[in-house]
C-alpha cells in the first residue's frame, strides 16, 4: 500500500510537471505567435513613416512649387500671349491704312527706277505709269500684305480658345481688340486691292 502510494505520488508529481511544462510550452508558442506580428506590424509601421518622412520636406515643397510654375506658365501663356496677338492685329491693320516707312521706301525705290528706265522722249502716259503708277501700287502692295497680316492675326487671336483649355472664357478686351484688328485689316486689304487695280484713284489720263 505504501510503495503504491509513493508511486501514485511520483506519477501524480511526473504528470502535474509535465501538464506544466506543457503548459509553459503552449504559452512560449502562444507568446511567440503574438510577438511576431507585433514586430511585423511595427516595422511596416516604420517603413510607412519613412516614405511619409521621404516625401514631406524638400519633394513636396518641389511638386508644389511645379505645379504652382505649370498652372502660371498656363495663365500667362493663354492671358498675355491671346492680348499681345489682338494688339498686334490692331496694329498691323492701322498700319496697313495709314502706311509703313516700308512701303514708302520701296514706292520711293520704285519711282527712281521708272525714271532711270523711261527715256526722255517717251510718252507722257508712259511717264505717268512708269513714275508714278508703279510706285502706287508698289505701296499699295505693301498696305495689303500688312492689312493681311492683320487679319490672320486676329482671326488666330479668336480662336485660340477654341484649343486651349476647355471651359475657358477669353477677356472681353482681348475680343474686343481682336475684332478690331480683324476689322482693319479686312478694311486695309480692300483698299489695297482697289488702289492695285486703279478702281479707286487711278492714273489720270495723259492730255
């Protein structure tokens, strides 16, 4: 009864030690699977605050001051540009109209040429053409390819918004000095074309 007792005792004792080292075991594992992803979790966690902390500083501040340079660049390009094409299409028709040290220099050329090249017994009707005609529609040439210019200039100027952004309004000033422009020149290239073909203010006739 004794020995049965004292090995009851021991197996009992044998048993609750390793129901314990079992335990403990379990617990080690149980602990173990909790820290790994522990661990994981926060070294993802220090891999997203260095991404954070490589993009906040100078990278930003750069793609900021980009797009603040783009979206100026684009307001100055669709401002400046359409206003400096409407002013130049005014001008160009005005000048097309009131005349261009161009065309004055090449009607003055173009006399000195008929009076070089028209000989002194020749008609005065010749004289008349080669001296003053020519250089009549010398510089009425000029006025034309002027009031031309004018007039694509403008036309480009009103319909550049057609390409750019959409949605986009152009300023009324710059329509307005467009139109203008436009108008000028169609004006301008009139008048050249009668004033090339003697239908408005032709040569007089010799007596």
């Amino acid at each position: 009864m004794g020995t049965k007792t004292a090995d009851e005792t021991g197996a009992e004792t044998g048993t609750e030690a390793k129901s314990d080292d079992v335990k403990s075991g379990n617990d080690t594992v149980d602990i173990t699977k909790d820290e790994q992803p522990t661990e994981a979790a926060a070294d993802t966690e220090v891999e997203v605050l260095g991404d954070a902390d490589a993009y906040e500083g100078d990278d930003i501040e750069d793609l900021e001051d980009l797009d603040e340079t783009g979206i100026a660049a684009e307001k100055a390009d669709s401002g400046v540009g359409q206003g400096a094409a409407a002013v130049a299409s005014a001008v160009l028709g005005f000048v097309s109209l009131t005349g261009s040290w161009m065309g004055t220099v090449a009607a003055a050329r173009e006399t000195l040429v008929g009076q070089l090249q028209t000989a002194s017994q020749a008609s005065v009707a010749t004289q008349i053409k080669e001296v003053y005609g020519d250089a009549w529609q010398t510089t009425a040439l000029w006025a034309g390819i002027f009031a031309l210019l004018g007039l694509l200039v403008g036309v480009a100027a009103l319909a550049r918004p057609a390409f750019g952004a959409p949605g986009k309004p152009q300023a009324a000033w710059i329509k307005s000095v467009s139109w203008a422009g436009v108008a000028l020149g169609v004006l301008g290239l009139l008048l050249a074309v009668l004033k090339y073909t003697d239908v408005l203010l032709g040569l007089p006739s010799a007596p």
